[in-house]
C-alpha cells in the first residue's frame, strides 16, 4: 500500500532523497556519472510510470476512436473526473486500486473526445494532435532530463508559479465566457495553455527524477497524463477552432 502522492504534495511529507529504485530523488548538482547513477537506481519505478503511462494513454485513445458519439449532455462525466482525481489525492488505497480509478479516468476522457471524430472542424486533425503532442513531449521531458543533469532542481517556487499561472487561466476563461466572445479568445486562451503545460511536463519530469514517490508510480503517472491530455486538446483547439 503507498500513499498519496498528491496529497503529500499539498500537505508535506516530500522529500528529495537520493533513494531506492521505487522513487528517490537527486541530490544537487549532479554530475554525469551520478545522474546516470541516479537513473539506474529509479529504473524501475520510471519503467513503472511509463508503462502505465502508455497503457492509460491506449485507453483513452481506443475510447476516443471506437467509442459510440452520442449527443447527450456529458456533465456527470466531468464531476465523475472530478471525484475520481479528489479520490485518488486524498484516499490511501493499495495500487492496484489506484489503478482502476486511473482506467476508469482515461476511459472517461476517451468518452469525451469521441465527440471530435464527428466535429468537421477537428475530425481530420486527431492523428495531427497525437503526433504533435507526442513531440511536444519527448522534447519538454528532454529538457526536464538536462536541467537535472546540470544540477538544476524546480522546487517549489516554480510550482507555485506553474499553479497560480493556471489558476489566472481558469479564472480568465470563465469571465470571458460570462462576459465576451468566449469564441473569438479560444485560440489565444489554448496558446496559453498549450505553452504552460509544456512548462508543466518539464517540471514534472524535473520533479519525478528528483523527488521520492514512495514506489507511488500511479500519481507519478498521472501527472504526466494530465499534461498529455491538455496538450493534446489545444492542439486541437488550436488547430481547427478557429474553423
């Protein structure tokens, strides 16, 4: 049984150690040689993350091209999202439990992007959206990889900043809904957001490499998703909102 991650990342209780292969961090200013070591040492909590990264990223994608498109209101598939992240942030639970809930959350967001295979302004764009998201994110991991390499660890400054920067996002989006052309902003507001959550995976790969999850690959995991997802659905926004 492991603890929640999320929940030590608001509440305490994270430390950047230099650990075992479920989930150390790095010390500072590493060289070549230890980082290498370092690596070695967290290869198989990373092979973990990824693993799951990649078959919760399967789920969604699956669901999204086969997944029948209905028209009927979605909201309690949102507040089901909602629960599942409040769950899996504050409720220890053994991981093959945290698991489940994870699928569930991806299954859910491949519901929700079903409804883009019919949209004729995004329908032709969702294997454009997969490539580039793929690209945006192995190369913001390749620099979160360096910034470790040379010693550089984000911390919570950064966090901070990446945070509140989302939460002016957020709050901007929903007055320019109740207030403007919500339309006319949407390429501007997934620009914005596209350029963040790039920053967000750099971060998170600076933070997976140098903090200890306590074998907690799920959390690990799922950071790494939310930034996919987001990313994946400006380029979209970005791409063919605007026809």
């Amino acid at each position: 049984m492991v603890d929640s991650a999320l929940k030590q990342r608001f509440f305490g209780g994270a430390k950047n150690l230099k650990g075992s292969g479920s989930g150390g961090g790095s010390g500072s200013g590493l060289n070549a040689s230890n980082f290498f070591q370092l690596l070695n040492e967290k290869k198989t909590f990373l092979i973990a993350v990824f693993s799951n990264l990649i078959v919760q990223l399967g789920i969604t994608y699956w669901t999204m091209m086969h997944y029948p498109v209905s028209k009927q209101p979605k909201f309690w598939l949102i507040i089901a999202q909602f629960a599942i992240i409040f769950i899996l942030a504050f409720v220890t639970m053994p991981s093959w439990i945290k698991f489940i809930l994870f699928s569930s959350f991806s299954f859910i967001w491949g519901i929700l992007f079903s409804s883009y295979r019919e949209n004729p302004a995004y329908s032709g764009l969702i294997q454009f959206a997969v490539t580039g998201t793929a690209g945006i994110f192995a190369a913001m991991m390749a620099v979160g990889v360096l910034l470790i390499l040379f010693g550089v660890q984000l911390g919570l400054g950064v966090a901070s900043g990446l945070f509140f920067a989302l939460l002016l996002l957020i709050i901007v989006q929903l007055v320019s809904i109740f207030t403007t052309n919500y339309s006319s902003s949407k390429r501007w507001f997934s620009g914005f957001a596209l350029v963040l959550f790039s920053l967000y995976i750099i971060y998170d790969t600076n933070h997976i490499l140098q903090r200890n999850y306590y074998g907690d690959f799920i959390t690990a995991s799922m950071d790494y998703y939310l930034d996919i997802i987001n990313i994946f659905l400006d380029i979209l926004n970005l791409s063919g909102g605007g026809r």
